[in-house]
C-alpha cells in the first residue's frame, strides 16, 4: 500500500507520458525483428527485407511455441521498431504485452494456431487491440478470426497469402517423361490422406498402367509422436497393404524428404492434394509455380485459393481431370495456366512489397522521415486509400448497395484503406442515426453526405458546392489517393471532387446503362441527351471503369467508341456465405409440394412480374406439381396473391416471403429451378442480376429468357438451364417448342441435384465469387499507380 506522502504526490504530479518509441525523428532504416520457432516459411521475408536498405533485420527465434529466453526477446523488443510474429502461439502472447507504444506488432497466423484453438489458449490470451495487423493465409481462416475476434475487424486482419519464389527458383522447366506422373508432398498425419491418393492411382492404373505416383517426405516411422497413436499406425499399415495390390506396385515410390523440392517438381506433372482439411497447402502452389497441374480435394477454402476448375470433390472427379490431360495440348496449356496463376498470385516480391507497404502506411503519419518517393509509390501500388461515393437512402436494401458493401468487404480484406461517403436524401435525424449505425458495420470509416440535389440534370460544381465542399475536406484530411464513383450520378459528383484535387485517381463503377434506363423509365429525351454526355465524359475522364458485362462493354464501344484499355470485368458476386443449406422454415413449407420453382426480386415492370405469374400458370399445364417460392418484399405480396388467385393459383401451392439479403441464399436452396425473365431491350442486354450468381450458388436450374448480359450465353453454353424467347412474355400460351425445353428441364431438375451442382458452381466459384472478383479488382487498383516501364 502506498504511503500517505506518496499517494498525495501521484495525484499531484502528472505522470509522464510514454513517448514513442524509438524517436521518430530520426532518418534510419526501420528496425525490425522475425520472432518465433520453425522460421521456414520466413525464408522470403528473411531475404526481402535484410537485404532492403530501407530495413535492418535481427531474428528472435526460440525452440518452442513459447519464449524460452525473454532476456533475449526484451533486447529485440527495446531495439525494434517492427515485430514480425510468425506463428500467432506464446511468442505473439509476449509480444503483445510488451509492445511499446510507437511500436508495430505485426503476425502471420497459419493453420495450426487456428485449428489447436480449442487445446491451446495462445489466441484467447494474444491482447489482440495491440496488434495492428494480422495476416491471415486462407479465406475461410480470415473470416473465422475475425467472427470470433472482432476487434480485429476495423482494418486489422488482412488476407496474405504465403510468398513462394514463384518467378525465380521455382520457374524450371519440366523433365522429360513426366506426363504420367504424380506427386503428393507429405503424408503424415492421416489427414493428408494417401489412401485417397492410391485410389486415384489405382484408377488411372486400370486405365492405363504406365501411370506413377511419386511421395515426397517423412512416413510415419519416422516421427516418434507418431509411433505413440497406435489406431492412426495401424491405418498406415492397412494402406501399405493396399499398394501391393495396385496393377503396378512398383509405381509408387516413397522418396525421402529433402531440400531441393523446386527440381523434385520438375519430375512431376500433378500434383495431388487429397487432405481433409489444409490452411492453404504451400506446396500447391510451388507446385503450380514449376508447372505442375494441381489436383487438389475440396477441402474447406481450397478453389477460393487456387482455381476452381482444379478441384474435386470424388476420386472420380481427380481421375477424370488428369485423363483429361492426356493430350500435349491440353495438359501443356493447364500447366501454363498454373504456372501464371502461381506468379500472379503467390510471387514473393510482390508478396514481400505488399508487406513493406503495409509497414509504412503504418508509420506514414507518425514517422515522415521514413517516407520519400519511392516508398509513396510502394504505398500506392498495394495499400491505396479509397474513397466511394454511393447513394444509399436509409432503408434501401437492393442489388446497389449490395455490390458497394460487397466491395468495400472484398477492397478492406485485401489491405485496401476504404472511406465510404453515404449520399442520401434529407432523412430526420433518428433514420439517419440508424442509418450511420447499418453502415458502421462495414467497418470502415463512413462519411454522410445530404445530397437531394444529386438527380439534378444541370447539376454542376458550384450547384453541388455544400456536398463537394464536404467531400473535398475529408478527401484532404484522410489523404485520400482514389475516388470512386458508383453508378453515374456519383461519378459525375466524384468528377467534381476530382476537378478539385487532381491528383486523385477516378474509378467509375457503371452498375447500369443509365440513359438508356431512364428512356425506359419514360424521361424526356433532353434529359436523355443530357444523361449520354454526362456518360461520355465520365467514361473519358476515368482512370479506370469497372462494367458489370462484357457486353456492356460492347454497347460503349458501339455508342461511343470507347477504346480505352483500362477497364475491369466485375459482374454482380456472391459471397462465401451464398453457399448455404436449406433454411429450416422455408424446407418445411416446401417438403412435399413437388418440385420447387423459385424466384427472388420484385414485381416491378422491368423485371417482369405480372408476366412470370402468367408464365407460371403455363409451367403448371405442364407439370401439375409444382411449388413456387417467390422471395418478394412484402409491400408487395397482396399484389401477387391477386395475381396467383387470377392465374388459377390456390394459396397451398406457393409461398411468399420477404427474407434480409443475407437469409435469402438459404432459402433458395430449399428450390430446384430459378426464374430470371427480361425483356429484349438495351438495359437488359448489359446487365448482371445478381440474383444470377445465388441461383447457381444454390445449385438451381435455370429458366431465362435470352438477352440477359452475358448470362444466356452462358446457360446456353454450360448447359445449366433453359433460355427462352422473350416474346413469350407477351404470348398467351408456350410454343410446343419451349414446352418440350421445359418438360425436359423439369425432368433433369427432379433427378439428383449432385447432377446439375457440378457445372453451376464450377461456373459460380470460378466467374462470380467476390473472392476471385477480389483478386482481379485489386490488381486493377494497383495498375492504376504502375509506372508504364513497370507494366
């Protein structure tokens, strides 16, 4: 207990502050330490940053998951300006107690930590509000983490893959004579899953017995914590048993692990990964990098990683994907694909350059000395700081602001600075708080701007003042470099902020063909005119335009002549959480009915509504049990139920329900078929609905009418649904023709959904996931701050 005196002079004298730590005024390198126990992975960042003059490097690495000598560890500690923890096990737990203020603390967190949560409390007791970043090396870990973690949300986890030396070491040419065979890296423990690898040999083996399987590492035997779980020995032993019974036993060869694995993969063609469940299995991808083809099991978070059309989910599937190589053709160009995914995505500069970005914006308002040029420009490439403009009226809940809250999720995991500035109309101020609070969970930061002058046709800079006014401000203030516009009336407004600060970078995200939509909606033709040069100029001044279709693409290289190259592909996405199972209320309303039609929209005109329900009652002459699930909001559902009852329809044979967005996927996989109907007009033929993407996530069949974007191709192609003649919308009955289609349809939906779920998410997971979206957006953004020599 403190002594009268004592405490009288604590509470009369301040305490002083702790300074940060080191001085930053100086101009040094950034001092930084690698803490932890088996450094392999580090090996890149070991080369990257100790050979940067712009870094001094020291290691702290100790025997076990713990510090074993914090003498050791202070003395890094006292001398850093940077720690690096790799692994998230005690040494993150030292480290984030420790940590000085002024200081980073940075850790990669891998599959082990996370899958050990529940034996071992190393990330209950991280103080994780002292750790400004946390890289996550899987999709699904990243989510996991920070659902159970929340503080971590706000800019403080970041999807990083594992860098590999994908354009140096690992770019080798294949040997000779590899065509037939296979390699698999590592077999211990049983969850790697030899037998899986053996079946699939054996299988090719019956086809054709020239093919061979490679094991690279370590059997069992060898590790004396293996000897002590007797059950998973005594299973080894029983697959073993199962090799002399291969058509060519002598075809597996088990090789001892070594060093140099970037010439074992040259000996290899495929390379199978056949585990239950990895975080993101490096060898996959060094693999990839000397052109071997992966073959890789549908283990949790596997094709958000690596493409899709590279998993499976049953042996036959493997089989039949390296059957389908045996041609120099096809296997020549599935080996170049990886080889090229392998250096896009998982190249260690670019992957070490990312990190270093990473540390300085960390240090850029805290430690100017460290920031010149070339580290700006660094800054800019990786970590930019963008701002989006979006009209959100409190209350809305559309396709819009989907794709903007999707983005900003997809631009913030990736390790983008996003800032969103709400436009909305004059709201009272309990809408808007509500309001505030919806978009705070984003998390990011978020600006409102009263805007009810934003439609205006003759809305100019000085107009529109009051809002520029705020966003010019803001822009100034967060240092904003990228602003972007989402849908024309927002762009037209970021173009104002833009004439202010020129240094901006533009990026117009065109949801839709607005002239033409308001044409559609019965505007005058001036207003028309006046919204295509509006368009024009948008399109001209942009740095980079994002459309929603190839074939809106199209349409401005028809008006306009469009020729510019900078412009990105980025349809309407689903998310991992699209991909859901039956919804427990909506199965039990629809057990029973037959099969299941559904649809989720609106009745508005330009999505068809009173012409579905007619349709409708045509599918039933076709087959009379049918269910029909429409997901409608429920302002609506009286003029629907009014619309069924005309069309013959008794209240048991549909359901209508509103459902939040992100309850939706769940109900749709409760149905069979999907229905997408459009009219043939200009809108139409460039859109991306994204009811779309959840259709097939939810692995329906699906009904178009043809002219839909890019997406009627697409059924046509893929075989996954039907596409119809819009004039069907205004015909009394369904030509023999159609009906014949649909009959069929109904036919194949009725059969195993395993039958159609290969090719729809095939086509989602590999063309509408956010995640691959993701990959392609950020790349954009980068090439927006390439220097031309650098491209």
């Amino acid at each position: 207990m403190k002594k009268p005196l004592q405490s009288l002079l604590s509470r009369l004298i301040p305490k002083k502050k702790e300074q940060p730590y080191p001085d930053r005024r100086e101009h040094r390198p950034i001092r930084m330490v690698i803490a932890g126990h088996d450094l392999k992975f580090t090996g890149p960042f070991q080369d990257y940053f100790g050979n940067n003059p712009r870094y001094e490097l020291r290691i702290d690495e100790h025997a076990g998951h713990d510090i074993a000598s914090e003498k050791q560890s202070s003395e890094c500690l006292q001398w850093a300006d940077v720690i690096f923890c790799e692994w998230a096990l005690g040494n993150l737990v030292w480290y984030s107690h420790h940590k000085k203020a002024g200081q980073l603390l940075f850790s990669r967190l891998h599959l082990q930590e996370h899958q050990h949560r529940d034996r071992i409390s190393y990330l209950y007791d991280t103080k994780w509000e002292a750790v400004d970043k946390l890289l996550l090396t899987s999709h699904h870990i990243y989510e996991h983490m920070i659902d159970e973690f929340p503080v971590l949300r706000r800019g403080r986890a970041h999807l990083y893959y594992c860098p590999i030396d994908a354009c140096g070491v690992l770019n080798r040419e294949k040997t000779s004579d590899t065509a037939k065979v296979l390699g698999m890296v590592g077999i211990v423990p049983q969850r790697k899953r030899l037998d899986l690898a053996i079946a699939i040999l054996d299988a090719l083996q019956q086809v054709d017995p020239s093919y061979s399987l490679r094991v690279k590492g370590h059997r069992p035997e060898a590790y004396g914590w293996m000897l002590q779980r007797t059950e998973e020995m005594a299973w080894y032993k029983s697959i073993y048993k199962r090799i002399d019974a291969l058509p060519r036993p002598e075809a597996l060869i088990f090789e001892a692990h070594g060093e140099d694995m970037a010439q074992w993969y040259t000996g290899v063609s495929f390379l199978l990964s056949t585990s239950d469940f990895e975080g993101s299995h490096q060898s996959v991808a060094e693999s990839m990098a000397t052109g071997c083809i992966p073959v890789i099991r549908q283990w949790e978070g596997a094709d958000r990683i690596y493409p899709h059309r590279f998993s499976w989910s049953e042996t036959e599937d493997a089989v039949a994907q390296i059957l389908g190589c045996r041609d120099d053709a096809a296997r020549e160009e599935a080996s170049a694909y990886s080889r090229h995914w392998a250096q896009h995505y998982f190249d260690q500069q670019a992957l070490c350059e990312d990190l270093d970005a990473l540390i300085l914006r960390s240090f850029e308002s805290t430690w100017k000395a460290c920031i010149g040029d070339e580290e700006r420009k660094l800054m800019l490439r990786y970590h930019p700081r963008v701002l989006i403009v979006g009209y959100l009226p409190p209350g809305y809940r559309g396709g819009y602001r989907v794709r903007i809250e999707e983005q900003i999720r997809m631009l913030m995991k990736w390790g983008a600075l996003v800032h969103f500035a709400c436009l909305h109309p004059k709201s009272d101020k309990q809408k808007l708080e509500a309001h505030r609070q919806e978009l705070e969970t984003l998390n990011c930061p978020v600006l409102l701007v009263e805007s009810d002058s934003l439609f205006a046709i003759d809305l100019d800079s000085q107009k529109a003042a009051h809002a520029v006014d705020l966003l010019e401000r803001y822009a100034r203030e967060q240092q904003i470099d990228v602003v972007q516009g989402e849908a024309l009336y927002c762009s037209r407004l970021s173009l104002f902020l833009r004439e202010r600060l020129p240094q901006l970078k533009f990026v117009f995200d065109c949801h839709g063909i607005s002239p033409e939509e308001e044409r559609m909606g019965g505007a005058a033709e001036n207003r028309v005119h006046a919204l295509e040069a509006m368009e024009r100029r948008v399109l001209e001044e942009a740095d980079l335009s994002l459309f929603v279709s190839h074939a809106m693409h199209r349409h401005f290289q028809r008006k306009y002549d469009y020729a510019k190259k900078e412009w990105q592909l980025l349809p309407c996405g689903v998310t991992e959480s699209r991909f859901d199972t039956c919804q427990p209320e909506i199965k039990e309303r629809v057990d029973g009915k037959g099969l299941v039609i559904a649809y989720a929209g609106t009745l508005a005109a330009w999505q068809c509504g009173k012409e579905m329900i007619r349709f409708f009652a045509q599918l039933k002459k076709i087959r009379e049990e049918l269910f029909f699930l429409l997901l409608i909001p429920e302002k609506e559902q009286d003029q629907a139920r009014a619309l069924l009852a005309q069309e013959g329809f008794a209240e048991e044979m549909f359901c209508l329900q509103e459902l939040p967005h992100d309850k939706i996927a769940s109900a749709l996989a409760c149905a069979d078929v999907g229905v997408l109907l459009r009219r043939s007009d200009p809108v139409n033929e460039v859109s991306s609905p994204t009811k779309f993407g959840e259709y097939l996530a939810a692995d329906l069949a699906l009904i178009l009418t043809d002219g839909i974007g890019d997406y009627s191709a697409v059924v046509k192609e893929a075989g996954l649904g039907v596409v119809l003649d819009p004039a069907l919308l205004d015909a009394p009955t369904l030509s023999e023709a159609d009906a014949e289609q649909l009959e069929a349809l109904f036919e194949r939906a009725s059969r195993s959904r395993e039958e159609r779920k290969k090719a729809a998410q095939s086509y989602v997971r590999s063309h509408l996931h956010w995640d691959q979206q993701s990959k392609a957006l950020t790349a954009a953004y980068g090439s927006l701050f390439k220097s031309p020599a650098s491209e």
